[in-house]
C-alpha cells in the first residue's frame, strides 16, 4: 500500500498520550498515517508537526471540512470528549476516542447516540484489549479451560503518569478530570478488560484516598466489582508506586494470569502450571490499525457499544461509591 493510499487522520490533543499515538504509526504502519493535527497551544507542538509532516491548526472545524482527512482521533481532557464525539459525528467524520469517552452515563449515551445516527466507525481507545495475551485469555474462557468463572482481580498501578510529572497546573489533575486517582488513566483498563472477559458489572463499592502525593490527586483507590454472571471481582490502582499491570481470572477448574504484557500462567486444578511467552506488540499501533480497517471496510468497531456503555456506568459507579460509601448499581 503505497502512502496515497492509508487512511489519512487527524489528531485533535497532540500532548503526551496523542503524540504517543502518533508514533505508533507515522511511518511505520502500512495502511494509516497521521497528517493534520490540531492544537490549542500551536507554539508547544509545532515543531513536533513539522518533524513529522502533519499539519497543524487550532480550529477543529477546518479539520473536520477537509475532504483529506478519513477519520479524527481524539486524545483531550476526558470533560471535553462528549461534547467534541457530537460535533465530529455531526460532521460526519469517523472517530476513534480516547478512553473514558465520557465521565458520566448521560454523556456516553448521547455521544454514542451521535456517532449511531451518523452512520460513523466509533472506536473507543481500550488498547489493552489489542493484546496478543488478551486474546488468548479471552479464547481459553470462551472454550471453558476455567469452567464457571467466579473472581477476577486485577493492579493497574504506577509512578504517577508512567513518567509524566504530575503537578497542579496540569489538565489530569484538574477538578473533575481524573476522579478516584488512577480510576480514569489505569483503572479503567482493568474495568474495560474485565467486562470483556466476564461480562457486564451490574454493582460496584470502592474507596479513594490521598496518601503520600503532594498534589490534589489520590494515590490509593480499590474497587469491588459483581458481575452479572455472579462472579466477583476486585480491581486496585496506585499512583505512588512502581509501575505493574496483572490480571487474574479464577474458575472452578483452575486460573489464568497475566503479568505485564505478555507473560500468561495457566493452572488447573490438577496438572502443572502452564506458562506462555505471548509476542510484544505495539497495541496504539494495533487499535489504529483496526479503526482504519474498519472505515474502509465500513464495518462496526470491534468493541460493541453495549460493552462501551457499562464501562463508563462502572466508572460512574465508581466515582458514586468513592463519595456515597454504598454499593451503586451499574
């Protein structure tokens, strides 16, 4: 596929996580490359673009006119993303959205309502899911390796930011930007992986609280999940601590865990433990891959929107039980 022929995007929000996006694919991938951008801030970015042939605007509307761009990607602060999926689908535009899409159920379903009527590819940013280990994870349920499941758990958990500094001045710490600590950058991961996994969260209880950080930003927040199914599940994010990501799924005939990325245990009740090295992807440049794929096949997201939905109930749920102290139904 030549260069005249991949999807052509537009990144609306080119800070660390959008530029990170960038990178995954800008000539490296063979079917979607990044060639506009827009910025509030011009000056911070500019030099970033011209590095890397895109284009760049602060106004979103002259993105959304230009014939040359397939599809937006939005990687702004998760209050502006409701509002900015309604405006683009009105255009139009097909759209991949960094998650949360929204910070409350009412939001989601109106934005999710837009892009419905527009007829648009919608993809939310779940990139974990894009993971090789993932799947594996998610066949071996499917095929009943675990039986009837019955707990899930999972850290999400890091230094603040994988790197970033976090400091008072900027937007993720802002008034209700990040509620419940890590719940929106780390958290959500787990809350998305697990509702692919075990299916819908129907109640969740959790608690949030500033321990050691500095800024006006929890670094200790847990989670108790029920799920439809019965099944239990736990989920902790840290953001004062070294970084780890682990998901474990227990059934009555044994349990899977991932450690990282890309390292998968299976024990059964009776045998050996089972390990599995799975391959290291780039999963931005995966889910990138497959919003391109499904604008030009015009087929829907790989994540359904049911799925979308109880992720961002869960997350307000969350938010609700972090203040009320109370089990609050998804």
């Amino acid at each position: 596929m030549t260069a005249s022929d991949k999807l052509r995007l537009a990144l609306v929000g080119p800070g660390r996580w959008g530029r990170i996006l960038v990178e995954a694919v800008q000539n490296v991938s063979d079917t979607v490359i990044f060639t506009h951008a827009v910025a509030r801030n011009p000056d911070k970015v500019a030099e970033w673009c011209r590095s890397r042939a895109i284009e760049l605007s602060t106004d979103l509307s002259d993105v959304l006119k230009n014939s040359d761009v397939d599809g937006i990607v939005l990687a702004t602060p998760h209050s502006q993303h409701a509002g900015q999926i309604v405006e683009i689908a009105g255009a139009g535009k097909h759209l991949f959205c960094e998650k949360p899409i929204a910070l409350s159920l009412e939001d989601a379903r109106r934005a999710l309502h837009a892009a419905s009527s527009a007829v648009i590819v919608f993809m939310p940013g779940h990139n974990r899911r894009f993971l090789p280990a993932i799947a594996e994870m998610k066949s071996r349920l499917d095929s009943g390796d675990l039986g009837k499941l019955l707990h899930a758990e999972g850290n999400m958990s890091s230094h603040v930011g994988y790197g970033e500094v976090y400091t008072a001045d900027i937007w993720r710490v802002a008034p209700g930007e990040s509620p419940a600590g890590g719940l929106a950058a780390a958290g959500f991961h787990l809350i998305d992986l697990m509702i692919h996994l075990l299916g819908p969260i129907d109640a969740v209880t959790a608690q949030s609280h500033r321990l050691v950080h500095s800024i006006k930003h929890d670094d200790t927040t847990s989670m108790l999940l029920r799920f439809g199914s019965g099944a239990t599940g736990s989920i902790s994010t840290l953001t004062a601590t070294a970084q780890m990501f682990q998901l474990r799924v227990f059934g009555e005939k044994g349990w899977l865990e991932l450690r990282g990325q890309d390292e998968l245990a299976f024990k059964p009740v009776n045998g050996a433990c089972e390990r599995l090295s799975l391959p290291k992807v780039s999963t931005e440049r995966l889910e990138l891959e497959a919003f391109a794929d499904a604008i030009r096949t015009r087929t829907l997201s790989p994540i359904p929107q049911s799925e979308i939905l109880n992720g961002i109930a869960a997350f307000e749920a969350v938010v609700s039980s972090v203040e009320s102290g109370t089990w609050v139904s998804c």
